[in-house]
C-alpha cells in the first residue's frame, strides 16, 4: 500500500477527541478524496470480497446463513453479539483511561511535569507539589469536561443517526399452548418486510434495499441493480461514477476495488436502485482495514485549531526566550544559581497556558449543548467556530427561503388546458419509480383520486425503470397497460424533455414538434416560472410489449402531452432571517437547480435582491479568473448540477471568504463537503448528513442565525482566554526582569509565584460562561495570531508598570529592602500581581468600561471575587508562613486600592487607543 497516500485516512482518529470523535468517517473520506489507493488490504479481506463477487448467490447466501427473504430480528441479534457492531473500531469511544491519558498528554502538562520532577530533585517539594496539583486540575479538568461534551454529543448524533433500508423475515409464530388446545390456532409465517435500522446495527447476512442518495453502510454484494452509479471518488480518487452490475462483466479483475458486483463501506449511491447483501461490517470492511492499517497520523489541522496551535507556541516559544533570561540575571545578581534556577522554572510554568485546552473543550461544549436546545445539532465541535467565522451562506431555495409544502398548482396539456390525462401519467411515473422521491413525486401521489380512477393495481404493471441522474435531469419508467402494451413515461426538466421529444399531443392528434411550437411552448412555461411555478414536463411514448430491458436509448422519439406545474411558497420567516443574517454580515447566496425565473420571482417575494442571476451552462465555460469575479457580483446561481455548486464553494473560499452552505440533496453533497461549514438537516438524504458539520433539525434561515451568534460567542469567549493569558503573562515576566536586575533578593519565590499562577488560573475557569458584548457578534471572526501578539506587547507592560510602583511602595515605604525583610516585600506584591491578574479578566472581556457598560456573567464574577479574597487571605492568614510569607500592616491596603484604581483607569484609556487605531475583536 502506498502509505504516502494513506498516512491521511485515520485523521484525527485516535487522537482527535471532544472536538471531532463524530466526524472521523467523513475525515477518512475527506483524506482520500484524490488519492489512487491501492488494494493492499490484509489478504484474508480481499479474499472474502473476491469470493462473494465470484460466488453464486445462493451460495453466498447460505454461506452467510441469511435467506433471499433476509434475516429475522432474532437471527441479526445472534449475528451482532457474535460479531460485534457495524463501526470501524477507532469510531468507537476510548475507555476512559485511555480518555484520561490523552486528557493529560497536551505540551503544556509534559512541560509541567517535567518542571515538577526538576523541582523535586532539587529538593523543592512544596514547589513540586504545587506543579502537579496543577498538572492534575488542568487533566481532571479537561476529563471532566470532556466527558461531558462526548455524552451530550453521543445523545445528539442520536437524534441525526444515519439508517439503513433492510429487509427482515419475521419468524414463525408458535402458538401458545392454550391456542391449540382451545382454538386450533394455525399463525402462518409473515412475509419480508423493509424496515430501517440505525447503521451501526447491521449484520453480515443483511439485504440491504438501496436508491439515490444512499451512504453505503458495509461491505455489501450486489444482488439486484438498475442502472446503479455509485462515487467512489474518497476511495479511489475517480471523480466520475462507477456503475455496479448484479453479474460482473468481467469476472478476472484483481483488484479489490474495481470488483464489479462489490460495494464499499463509505461510498454513496448517485443513481439508480439494488439490492445487496452485506458481506462484512465494522472494521472487517475494506474502509475499516485502511483506518486500521493508517492510524499514526492526525488530520491536517482546520483553522481553527491552527489558530488555537500558533498562540500556544507563541508562548511557548515567548517561555523559551523569558526564563532562560530570567535565570542568568537572577544567578549573576543573587549569586544563588539554585534558587534562580527554581525561580526561572516557577517563571516558565506561569507563561505555559496550561488552561488553554480545557477552556477550548469546554467553551465548544457548552456552544454545542445550547445549540441542541434551538434545534441545531453539532457533528464536529470545533464547526461551531466556524459558524461564527461565516461570512458568506450558500443556500438552496426549497424549505429554506420557502415552505417546503410544495403542492401540484397545475397539470396543463402542451397549450396550457387543464388535463386529467397529463396528471394521470404523472401519477404513474412518480408511483412506479423506486428511486429517491422527492417532493415533487410526494405532491403528485397526494392525488390519490387518480389511483381509483384508473385502478391501477388491476391494470397496470410495472416492467422497468430508466432512473433519475443529474446530467439527465428526467427519470422514466415503463408500465405494462393490460398486458397489451407498453408505455414508456419520462419527466424531467423542461428543456431536458424537449431535448428528447419529437413530437406533442394536441387533443387527440399528434402532431410534429415544429420551431414555431417549439417558441409556443417554451414561451408558455417561461410564463408559468414568472408566477412562481416550478414547472416538469411529462412525455411517452408506446413501445412493443415483447420488450422487456429498456436503456437510456429507449428516451427519444417521445410525445410531449403537457405539464404539471408546482408551489412552493415563502416562508414568511424568511425575509426577517435574511435581514438578521445581512446584519450579522453573512452574505447569502442561492444555488439551485431550479429555473432562474421561478428563482428569481421568490427571491423578490423575500425581500432578496437580485445581483443578476448566473446560470450553470455559463459556469461551464468561466475561466478560473471568470468564475472568481462572478461569484463576488452575483448572488442567485440557477440551473446548477452538483459540480457547480461545488466549483461556486471553492471560488468564493479562494476569495478568502469562510464559506457556509445549507443543503439536504444528493445533488448538494460535494458542496457541503467543500465549504468550511456544511449544514444539512435531519430529514436530508444520508449522503448529504454525512457531509455536513451541523445538522438542523427545523429547515430554515432563523435557526442559522441563532448559531452564527453562537459561533461568535464561542469564539469570543476562547479568544478573551488567550488575550488574558498572554497580556497577563507577558507583563509579569517584564516585571520579573526589572526586578531581578535591580533586588538583592528574589521579587517572589517559586513557590509563591507558582501558587500565584494556580489561583489565576482557576479564575479562568468560568469564562466559557460569560455574556458577550453584542458588538463583537455582529461581525465574522477570524484567528488572527499576529493580533494576538500585537495585543500582548501592547497590554502587557502596562501591568509592569503598576508592579514596579508596588516594588517601589516596599522598598521606600513600608522599608523592605533588605534580605531580612524580603518576607514583607514578596507579600506584597504577591497580592497586586494576583489582584491585578485577576482584574485584567475584566478589563480586557470588553472594550467598554467595565460592570457598568458592559458585565460579565454572574459565574466569572463570583469566581473571581472568590480568588481576590483567597488571595489577600492567604498573607493574612494562619498558613502565611508556610509559604514564607507575612501578614502585610493595614496601611498597604489604600495604597494597594490607588495601584489598582491607577491600574483599571489605564487600562481602559489605553483600550480606547488600541481599538481606534487596530479595531477590537
């Protein structure tokens, strides 16, 4: 196997956890997409799934012990406690203790540990015990809360689960004994039934039933296929679709994934209808074996965490340069290299951002858990980010700008009379067809008057069906009319009708489909779009009833007898979610496949207006250069096939935009992988769930803008922990400096310094629950680390200076200034460097003046009260001399009230200067 190409398959697998644990199958299939996998799979797997292929199906069946009839309940239930689940083995949940290792096992802990172990072979064990406390807070922390965030996502994917369509034998019913003493009681066997199943509980020996749209679920054997295409472009790179057979055309291919008749876990049904045998399931299938075999190397980072990846070593990088500097001045100055060695180390602990995954865990968690409550479910955590990021939706128009209660209007002959024979061929082709029916077949069967007037199951038979694709964009099947003919009825887009029709009905005549008519019609339809209807056209012809394997071939010479026209109205919710969404700065753009007249008529109905519409056969020939300036100018794309969608997704992100799109169709697949955040709906094809990111469980606009404004609190809130952590950190090592060149003695001890940074942190704690100014989620956010930098350089020393007064208030004032009273003086400082740390959660969660403009949420208010309190305590405490410090004389509180005063007027000035020159995020 080409290990190159399949080091990317496991991403994430092992260790992505809280923040992705649900989206592995698709980052399996999102690394493989382009690249030429090879068969090398273990020997024992492609010999199974060549023998299935080559097997004859009774045998096959037997050898799986199913029946042609399917498995009963009982049988798949003895089948799955012997086998286990259909779930590749790294989708599974970690045990917990593997949980709590990779809980621990971030480079902020490693670096922690490693520090405690120096400090206790330096005999510094109440510094040592200090750095594991921490070490231990911040893994039980992040167990904790991830724990918790996997159990709220494992019971939200269950409200999204993917099913598949099986067919089960209900077994024979024994009577009960007082039955066949009283009543002779015979119950005969029930026939096979469709039901579906959640995925994870299919067995070998399954039937599967399959159509359009379709996730496969396992590795299955094709028993039954009608012009099945399937994209195996994740396994293979194909980007075409490969058609399946039922029979193999070529019974000596090798290679595993060219086999004819096999079906793979992870590719999708484009086209067309089968019915199939699962073979094997879970990690036993081919997609299992390559996740198995490549489970070493972590997805390609989003950008999001790339983000959250560049402050972490910025700081690091910042510590690396700090303490190594630290410990030179205070050995040259001290003339104690030991002490100034645990002193640098106290330093680098407190600019390590041990919090950092913690507060990110549990800020996306908390994010998700509230969105569940408004009806969106978040597949992937760190896709909540995203939704904050969002500037430009790309949405379709059915069920989003409109009800998704689409209605026959109409049913007209070629000349626009109404005509029952119109809708009664209608009727047949959407009642016969097995593919994916959509709505337009759902509102066309609502005529239920139809099926009585024509008594259809008496007098007509279905022979055989030609499905729906999207290159053709009409779908046809053939009836058998009282076994004396049959018809072949196709409809589709009108344009794709005509494209096959040569002639029209007009009463009871048929007549040549002539230029001038052919204006007539169009014409006529062009009419219908204006109004708001979609309109399909219906065709047929007669065919020979010896026939019976009809082809695309068969769709020509057709007799175009008229058209159904369909409503779908808008929503009224829509043009206020339009408005709210153009507020927040999210751009939305309509992709459809529709006619650009029925598109453009609604988009005016709610309130959107139109930038000129673009059509996919103008797509088609755009140059690159072309198609990047047209998605910037236009924002109404009609016509369009999935490749368009696709290649809009991809030129809008090449603009630089962070692109969302809504969608629930196979067609919208490609897109919604494309895009950096796909968002589908509960009711969408399995394909398209698959795909997505978030998954709605009410289709419409107002619900995306509930989580855009999530998205940006989330963000916002993750973005206030870094800013505080590095200002803060930057500051007090710059204050470290200055006193370190200038004291006769250390400004703190380690261990001072070190519990100093603990109880800092712990204030942190509460910030994923804090309120958000409503100016930071008006607009998209973005990571922006050399902000970020710029942000610390900026706030830091300003706390520097506020310190260097409270050295000054010390040494000149309360006389400690000498080794015999550095007691007085770390104590000192210790309460305003942990006041004013603990104060700069305020001051920099807003750019507004803080608890009057603008509050934080009762949680960070009380925790942080808590620590200042905590903090003054311990000097003044019983336990002071444990920690070698001193009770400070009540005199040093109002010159400690003025620092921080100074501090808090500062800050806020220098605040106001920061945002008109660089803005604020």
């Amino acid at each position: 196997m080409n290990f190159t190409i399949l080091k990317r398959v496991v991403t994430g697998l092992v260790r992505t956890r809280a923040m992705g644990r649900h989206f592995r199958r698709r980052a399996i299939l999102e690394a493989l997409t382009g690249s030429g996998v090879s068969n090398e799979v273990p020997a024992s797997l492609a010999q199974t799934l060549t023998a299935a292929a080559r097997s004859d199906v009774d045998a096959l069946l037997a050898s799986l012990t199913t029946h042609p009839d399917g498995l009963t309940e009982h049988e798949a239930e003895a089948i799955r406690e012997r086998v286990g689940s259909n779930e590749v083995e790294q989708e599974k949940p970690m045990p917990w203790w593997l949980h709590l290792w990779h809980s621990y096992s971030n480079p902020f802990n490693l670096l922690l540990t490693l520090l405690a172990l120096v400090s206790y072979l330096t005999q510094d064990m109440k510094g040592a015990i200090v750095i594991a406390t921490m070490v231990v807070l911040s893994t039980l922390l992040r167990f904790w809360q991830e724990s918790k965030s996997n159990q709220a996502a494992d019971k939200l994917k269950a409200m999204v689960r993917n099913t598949a369509t099986v067919i089960r034998r209900d077994p024979v019913e024994e009577a009960a004994e007082e039955a066949r003493l009283y009543f002779n009681a015979v119950l005969h066997p029930k026939g096979p039934r469709r039901t579906e199943v959640p995925i994870s509980q299919l067995v070998p020996g399954d039937l599967v039933v399959l159509s359009a749209g379709d996730m496969i679920p396992a590795d299955l054997r094709v028993l039954t296929a009608k012009d099945l295409f399937l994209s195996q472009s994740a396994m293979t790179g194909e980007s075409l679709p490969v058609e399946k057979f039922a029979q193999p055309r070529n019974p000596a291919i090798t290679n595993t994934l060219d086999l004819e008749n096999i079906l793979f876990m992870g590719t999708n049904v484009v086209s067309g209808a089968a019915s199939a045998v699962v073979v094997t399931t879970g990690s036993r299938t081919y997609f299992g074996a390559l996740a198995q075999r490549v489970m070493t190397t972590d997805r390609a980072p989003t950008a999001f965490q790339t983000g959250v990846n560049r402050v972490s070593w910025l700081l690091i990088r910042f510590m690396f340069v700090m303490a190594p500097l630290v410990l030179f001045i205070n050995g040259f100055t001290k003339g104690d290299w030991v002490e100034a060695f645990l002193f640098a180390l106290s330093v680098a602990v407190g600019l390590t951002p041990e919090m950092l995954p913690m507060i990110v865990t549990s800020t996306l968690a908390k994010g998700a858990v509230i969105l569940s409550r408004k009806k969106v479910i978040v597949k992937r955590l760190d896709a909540i980010q995203n939704f904050g990021a969002m500037n430009v939706l790309c949405t379709d128009k059915t069920g989003t700008l409109t009800q998704d209660r689409i209605f026959l209007a109409r049913h007209t002959d070629v000349f626009g009379e109404v005509s029952d024979q119109v809708l009664q061929y209608a009727y047949l082709n959407s009642y016969y067809q097995t593919g994916l029916k959509n709505l337009l077949d759902v509102a066309v069967l609502e005529h239920a008057e139809v099926h009585r007037e024509l008594n259809v199951a008496q007098h007509f038979r279905k022979v055989d069906e030609i499905p729906f694709d999207f290159q053709r964009r009409r779908m046809s099947v053939v009836v058998s009319e009282r076994d004396d003919h049959h018809e072949l009825i196709c409809k589709g887009a009108v344009e794709e009708i005509l494209g096959v029709c040569n002639r029209v009905q007009h009463g009871d005549a048929i007549e040549p489909l002539t230029a001038e008519l052919l204006e007539q019609v169009n014409s006529l339809t062009a009419a219908l779009n204006e109004e708001g209807l979609r309109v399909v056209a219906v065709a047929m012809k007669e065919t020979s009833a010896t026939q019976k394997v009809y082809s695309l071939a068969d769709e020509s010479g057709l007799i175009l007898v008229g058209y159904i026209a369909f409503l779908d109205p808008p929503k009224e919710s829509t043009a206020p979610a339009l408005a709210a969404l153009q507020a927040y700065g999210v751009a939305v753009k309509v992709l459809t496949g529709d006619n650009e007249l029925v598109t453009a008529k609604i988009c005016r109905e709610v309130g959107l207006p139109t930038q000129g519409v673009v059509l996919g056969s103008q797509i088609e020939v755009f140059s690159d250069a072309e198609m990047a300036v047209a998605v910037e100018q236009h924002n109404v794309f009609a016509k369009l096939s999935p490749a368009h969608k696709e290649r809009i997704v991809r030129a809008l992100k090449s603009n630089g935009h962070v692109v969302g799109f809504m969608g629930d169709g196979i067609n919208d697949a490609p897109a919604l992988r494309a895009a950096d955040i796909g968002i589908s709906v509960d009711t969408a094809v399995d394909i398209a769930k698959e795909a997505a990111d978030i998954i709605l469980l009410e289709k419409g606009l107002m619900v995306l803008e509930q989580g855009v404004i999530e998205g940006r609190k989330t963000f916002a809130n993750m973005l206030k922990y870094i800013k505080m952590t590095a200002s803060s950190n930057f500051g007090n090592v710059f204050s470290v400096l200055v006193a370190s060149a200038f004291l006769p003695f250390l400004p703190m001890l380690p261990l001072q310094l070190l519990l100093q940074n603990l109880l800092y942190d712990i204030s942190q704690i509460a910030i994923p629950f804090d309120n958000v100014d409503e100016e930071l989620i008006k607009h998209p956010q973005r990571w922006n680390p050399g902000e970020i930098g710029r942000f610390m350089v900026f706030f830091g020393p300003v706390s520097s200076i506020f310190d260097i007064t409270t050295f000054g208030l010390m040494w000149f004032v309360f006389n400690a200034n000498s080794v015999a009273h550095q007691t007085l003086f770390q104590s000192g400082w210790f309460i305003e460097g942990l006041l004013s740390q603990t104060l700069i959660v305020h001051m920099i969660r807003t750019r507004k003046v803080p608890f009057l403009q603008s509050r934080a949420s009762w949680p960070l208010i009380a925790m942080t009260a808590a620590i200042m309190a905590f903090g003054i305590f311990i000097p003044m405490g019983p336990f002071a001399h444990y920690l070698r410090l001193e009770a400070l004389p009540l005199s040093y509180f109002p010159f400690l009230i003025a620092i921080l005063l100074g501090y808090v007027v500062l800050i806020q000035a220098m605040k106001g200067f920061y945002t008109r020159r660089y803005g604020w995020q």
